[in-house]
C-alpha cells in the first residue's frame, strides 16, 4: 500500500511501545504535554488507512522493523 503524507484528520491511534497499549493520539498527546491548538499542525504519515508516524509523538511499534531489518525512518524538518 502507498504511503501517505498528512495533516489532521479525526480519529487515529498508535502503540508507541512493545509494553504499552494501543492509545488515541488524543490520549498520546495530553501525556506528551502537546497543547490542543498545535496538534492540528503535526504530520502523519498512514499506509493505506493505517496511521503508522505522528511528528512529535513517533512510530507505530508494531510496525518498525527488527533490528537487522531495512526500513524506513521519518524525521519532520520544519522550513527554515
């Protein structure tokens, strides 16, 4: 499935951590102290429908690579 670039849409959730829970990115972003106003602006990255990278919150750990792996790291450079 193609990746997809984006701003915000309703909706979403990410597991940030093999010992974590599936979370809401609301519920992500009121414990990483991200103001309500700001979160609108950060970009996303989906395949196909699945929401996989949030700026400022991460990726999905289910679907990093192990270590040994080729994959892909995003990294959000705002203009200078």
């Amino acid at each position: 499935e193609p990746l997809r670039l984006h701003g915000a849409e309703p909706g979403g959730s990410l597991r940030l951590a093999a010992n974590r829970p599936m979370r809401t990115l609301k519920n992500l972003w009121q414990e990483a102290g991200i103001p309500p106003w700001e979160r609108a602006w950060q970009l996303r990255v989906s395949l196909g429908q699945r929401l996989v990278w949030v700026d400022g919150l991460g990726s999905d750990i289910t679907l990093r690579p192990a270590e040994d792996e080729p994959g892909i790291v995003f990294r959000w450079r705002p203009g200078r």
